[in-house]
C-alpha cells in the first residue's frame, strides 16, 4: 500500500507500508513510520543541528543492513544538509540534518531504523558538546552489572563538577551521556574518556576492562571510551533498535538506576550467578531493556498494529 502525505505543508510519498521489517513481532514499517512521528517532539531536539548516519534495513533487520552517511541524491529539496569533508574519502560528505518531522518521516520510509547523531554540531564538527560512556555487558554480566558500573562512573564525574545522563542502548546495556558546556576536541575528551576507563579496571578489576578485545569481556561490562571521535556516533536517544523484536534507547533516571541495584543486587558483584533466562520484575524499568527478555512497552505505546485484513494497493492524499 502506497500513500501520499502532506506534513507540515511538505508532500511525502510512503510506500509499502504493510512490508514486515522486524519479522519475529511482525513490525510493519507502517509502525515504525508512526513510532517516529509520535517520539518526534522528543527526539527531535537530539537530532537538531546535527550530522546523522542512519542505519538502514530495507529488508528488515534480519537482512542485510547498510550505514548511509552521504544524503541520496533523490532527497526532497527540503530536506536539509551539512557538506562535511571526509579525509577518508577525501571528497565532501553532505550528511542529512533532521530539524524537522517530514525529514523524520521521509527517513522512516527509507528503512532508516536506527539514527545516529554526531556528538557535536555542524556549526563546529571538531567540538564535540558531550563525552558518552557506552557500557556493554559480556554475559553472564548484565544490565544489573551496568547500573553498578554507571554508579562508580557518576561518583567519577561529580568529583569533578560534572552532570550525567543515563539511557539504555536499546540492546543489552547502558549508555552515560555528560554534556560539555566548553569548547574543546576530541583528542581531550577521548583522552579523558579512556583514562576514566581505565582507573574502573584498575579499581574493579573483577568487573571492568577497558581494553576492546572482545576475548576479555566475558563476565565483566566493557567500558567503550572509543566513541568519543569525530568518526564515530552513537545510536540517540529514543531511536529504534534493529533487534529481533523493537526496542528503544530509552532515556532512564539515576533513581531507577539504584532501584536496579537495590532489586538485584548480586551478593558478590565478582561471581555473577543471576540467571539469564529469568523473568525481570515490573518494578524494574531498566532491566526492562536488557536483551534477554526485552520490553517494548515504548514502541507499543508509541504505535498500533495495522488492520490485519489486506487492504488493497491505492493512493490517498492526508494531512498529518
């Protein structure tokens, strides 16, 4: 089923929209079409202003995927660009700037299911305007492990004067956001980052490492510092997830963090016995995300299943 839409005065043509991208939930991209014009007020202003790499399924996500950072050369004239150079490809990158719902949407319709937006503007791409931790656990370790991890990053960051944000990767971790209201660059806080890792595996040896081997993962929660570089993104905040089954990068409190670690607190944080397969309790938001057993209260409040008699194809005119 084909559609033509008018959004904020801007006409868009949707197509195939009862194409099932997350087979095992039966996702349509008509939902995740709707997931993203309802998250839109919020996720916008994480978006504005800034280079995005999008992560595109056009088959769904138990395809073949591509990363597309160069804006397509059928793009609306509307829709808004940053020229970029790329030492790399020594040649100019026009990256899409989302500062807007119909540029949401039209990315939507393209299978772009995963957005990520560089850590600094466009106006200044060498200065980014936050460092970001990602904390991914080796199993047997889990979120649990995680929120005890992010807990030690926070005390790091209020000895220096520093405010922190936590959010869910959507997968199996956590992901710390600390805003930088100064200018400076990447080679500080890389540098700076990786330094912080480094003093957790020093400190917790028996549940940190730094180094990104993947062999030394197991049982302990990786603590990415790499991401802090020009040349790389991390997925943003309330952006889809290309899993099995929908998931979310969910923004989370500080108080959900420690009701995590109260509610699953491990009697000895070295020897993770939790069970993987076990049933996470409702009064646990953040164990909600982890890989295991997924929710997707976020998705399925944002969207709503299709009619699940075939309509036939045909052409329509709306306004949203």
């Amino acid at each position: 089923m084909d559609s033509t839409i008018e959004i904020q005065g801007k006409q868009l043509k949707l197509s195939n929209l009862e194409k099932v991208l997350y087979p095992a939930a039966g996702f349509t991209k008509q939902q995740i079409i709707d997931y993203y014009v309802r998250i839109a007020p919020a996720i916008l202003p994480h978006l504005a202003a800034r280079a995005l790499t999008r992560k595109r399924y056009p088959n769904g996500v138990d395809e073949e995927f591509f990363y597309e950072k160069n804006a397509p050369k059928y793009r609306p004239d509307w829709v808004k660009t940053a020229p970029i150079w790329s030492e790399g490809n020594r040649r100019m990158v026009h990256y899409i700037v989302v500062d807007d719902l119909p540029t949401l949407v039209w990315l939507a319709n393209l299978a772009a299911i995963e957005l990520h937006p560089s850590l600094a503007l466009v106006k200044d791409i060498t200065c980014p305007t936050m460092m970001v931790f990602d904390l991914d656990p080796g199993p047997p370790a889990n979120i649990v492990q995680c929120c005890q991890v992010a807990r030690w990053l926070r005390e790091i960051f209020e000895h220096f004067g520093l405010q922190s944000f936590p959010k869910t990767s959507g997968s199996k971790g956590l992901q710390i956001y600390v805003p930088l209201n100064t200018p400076t660059n990447y080679e500080q806080t890389k540098t700076f980052a990786r330094a912080l890792a480094q003093l957790l595996q020093q400190e917790h040896p028996d549940m940190v490492v730094s180094d990104m081997k993947k062999n030394l993962r197991t049982g302990k929660v990786f603590v990415d510092w790499s991401q802090n570089d020009e040349h790389k993104t991390t997925v943003a905040v309330y952006s889809l997830r290309a899993r099995e089954r929908p998931t979310v990068s969910t923004p989370v409190t500080w108080e959900e963090v420690e009701k995590t670690l109260k509610k699953q607190r491990l009697p000895d944080l070295g020897q993770l016995t939790a069970s993987s397969s076990a049933e996470p309790k409702e009064t646990i938001s953040i164990a909600a995300q982890a890989e295991d057993e997924p929710r997707r209260r976020a998705v399925k409040k944002a969207t709503k299943r299709p009619p699940t008699r075939r309509q036939p194809a045909r052409r329509t005119k709306r306004k949203i």
